[in-house]
C-alpha cells in the first residue's frame, strides 16, 4: 500500500530570540540560553513492556534520540510519536532549537527482560458501550479526504465522526462492535461515489523489532484493496520511500485477472531503490476465512507469515536486498485500511458488493 507523499507535512514552531540586549556603554552580549534536556516519560504496556515519550520544555525545540547507545546527533532520529519498549536498551536524547545551545543529553536504560514470544502491546478491539464506537482514539487515528493517495484512487476516506458529505454518522466507515471486532467499512453513498477508512497510529504508537500480527477477514469485489501495513515515524521528515514502508498485507479480489486466477495476498517491502514482494497463495486459501497476517521484524531481517509464525513465507534480508534497508533506522507506526479502486486493482464494477468491508479481531505486538 503505498504511502501518499507526504503524509503528514512536518510543522515545526520556532522560539522567539533568546538573546538578551547588550546594556549601555558596550556592554558584553550574552551567552544563548541552552535548550532544556529532553524528560522520559513512561506508560505501561503489557507483560513489562512500556511506552515511551519524550518531550522538551523549550518551545520548538526538535528531540533528537537513539535506542543503540550511542549518542545523539542533528542526523540522529528526529523524536514524533511514542514507542514501545520490549527489551533491554538506553534511550538517549538530547533537543535542539534556533537560537539556543543544544541540550545536555538525557540518558535513560531499560532492563525489562522480557522472554521471546511475550504479548507486550495489543488493541483487541474491546467495546462495552452496548452500541458501535470510534476506534480507541489513544491509539488511531485517520488520513481522509479524496487526493487518490498516490494510486488515483476513488475512496473518500472519513473518520470516525466526521459529517461532512459523503461521509456520514450514521453509517460509520470504522467502528468498533459490541463482540470485539473492528470494522473498516468501504460504502457507495451514490453512484461512482465511494467511502471508507483508513486508520493509522502516527504520532500515537509506533514500535521497533518484534513480531506484529492482526487476525483479520478480508472482502472480495473487483477494485477492493485491503492492507496491512507500516511505515517509519520519519516520513514527516524524510518522505516516502526514505521512511521505509512493511506491507504485512496486502489483499486485491482473487478473481482478478492481475491475481492470475487464484487468491492470494503479498508481503512487501519498500524504501529508496527497494521494492520487492512476495505472494502467499497455497491450494484452498481464500482470504475471506479468518486468517493470522504477521511479520516478524528482526535487525536487518524482514519476514511475514499466514497464521503460523513458526513456518514464514518471505524473508528480506538487508544484506541481498538492493537499494536502501531503512528498516534499522527507527520505530515505525501502524495502518489499517480498505481502498476502493486507482491505477492498481482498477475500479469496481457492477458485480463489486457494497457495502464490504474488512474485520479486525485483533492487532498484537510479541517480542521476538
């Protein structure tokens, strides 16, 4: 699924001069005030696994951080949304603003020593309201609009929420049910007019190694395109395909002449001169059955499995891989959504069903 570009335009605020005035008579201008250190805070996860933020007090100032050890510099990952921690590492950071000093570095380590195959993060997708609700806004959020997304697509995507025609309240494009199923929901209000969603945790929750999986129930229909996927925090700064984007899933209808007559979906991989992927098609498999999509994400290692973690399909490796490996660089956030036609699978057709849409019982992080 490839990224719109850019996704998120960066904004960065700058701090009004630091300087003092010189006083009379020649004075001695001041030293620059220095940037206030980077604070660490933490929330917790699951099974020892936390979350963490980041943030400086100085207006504007840019965090600069490493999860390696070494220390942070002007190239180092620029700091955008919070992370998981699963395993023992140090965080350190230090924050950089005009007209100020940079910031002593703050250093913080980690020990969880948390054992492999460990659930440390999960949305099951849990609603006790008695009626459909919005998607846990602590978690995702929403790209929308109509701009084709970089594929000319035709969908409208629409938050949860949003009133604005053609999105509608009253029939949700992303909801979460009362028996614990998400639903990413593609609708056509009126004709050659087309809804659905796309949700993702930019800015929210990002994460780094492990192994991801979501359980999902896919549609099929001519010009439907279900997806799985992430892409690293610093698309804001980089822009795609820099940023690095993992396709854990990938779903267009088996009855399209590009599947070759047999249903399949496709992990991939892309970054600058990387593009690669490989399809999952074994005898019988039909992506409109309850099926396990997952990745396992290791340093320099890329691989996705169907229901078995144990017996992967495809494995990247930066090492013979051409191009540019952006998948060590930093966290990466997570995206869910449901697109409806553009330059790849095609647009609907008169047999396409909708509504149609895609069911998620859960998204879950392990360490690995």
């Amino acid at each position: 699924m490839r990224a719109s570009a850019p996704l998120l335009s960066a904004v960065v605020l700058f701090s009004a001069s630091l300087w003092g005035c010189g006083g009379g008579g020649g004075g001695a201008t001041p030293a620059p005030i220095q940037t206030a250190a980077p604070t660490v805070a933490t929330s917790a996860a699951q099974n020892g696994a936390i979350i963490v933020s980041l943030a400086s007090t100085t207006s504007g100032a840019i965090i600069y951080y490493t999860l390696d050890g070494s220390a942070p510099g002007a190239t180092s990952q620029v700091y955008q949304a919070p992370f998981l921690v699963a395993s023992n590492l140090t965080v350190k950071a230090m924050a950089m603003s005009p007209s100020s000093k940079s910031s002593n570095i703050t250093s913080q380590a980690f020990s969880p020593n948390i054992p492999s195959g460990a659930l440390v993060w999960s949305d099951e997708f849990t609603n006790s309201t008695g009626a459909n609700a919005g998607p846990n806004p602590h978690v995702w959020t929403y790209d929308t609009g109509n701009s084709g997304f970089g594929n000319n697509e035709l969908e409208n995507y629409c938050a949860w929420g949003a009133s604005a025609s053609p999105c509608d309240t009253a029939n949700p494009n992303a909801y979460e049910d009362t028996g614990g199923l998400l639903h990413i929901v593609a609708r056509r209000p009126a004709t050659s007019v087309y809804t659905s969603a796309r949700l993702k945790s930019q800015g929210l929750f990002s994460f780094m190694y492990g192994r991801i999986e979501a359980r999902m129930k896919l549609p099929e229909g001519q010009g439907l395109w279900s997806a799985f996927w992430l892409l690293g925090n610093n698309i804001v700064t980089i822009s795609w395909p820099a940023c690095g984007e993992l396709d854990v899933m990938e779903h267009i209808d088996g009855s399209n002449p590009q599947n070759e007559g047999f249903d399949w979906v496709q992990g991939s991989i892309h970054g600058t001169g990387l593009e690669t992927g490989i399809q999952y098609h074994p005898s019988g498999f039909s992506a409109t059955a309850w099926h396990t999509y997952g990745m396992i994400w290791s340093k320099g290692e890329i691989q996705y499995y169907v229901d078995d973690p144990a017996n992967p399909y495809a494995t990247f490796n930066a090492a013979t891989q051409p191009g540019t490996w952006p998948f060590d660089a930093g966290p990466q956030f997570i995206l869910l959504n449901l697109a409806v036609g553009g330059s790849w699978p095609g647009s609907p057709d008169g047999a396409t069903p909708f509504p149609s849409e895609v069911q998620v019982d859960y998204v879950r992080v392990y360490t690995n």
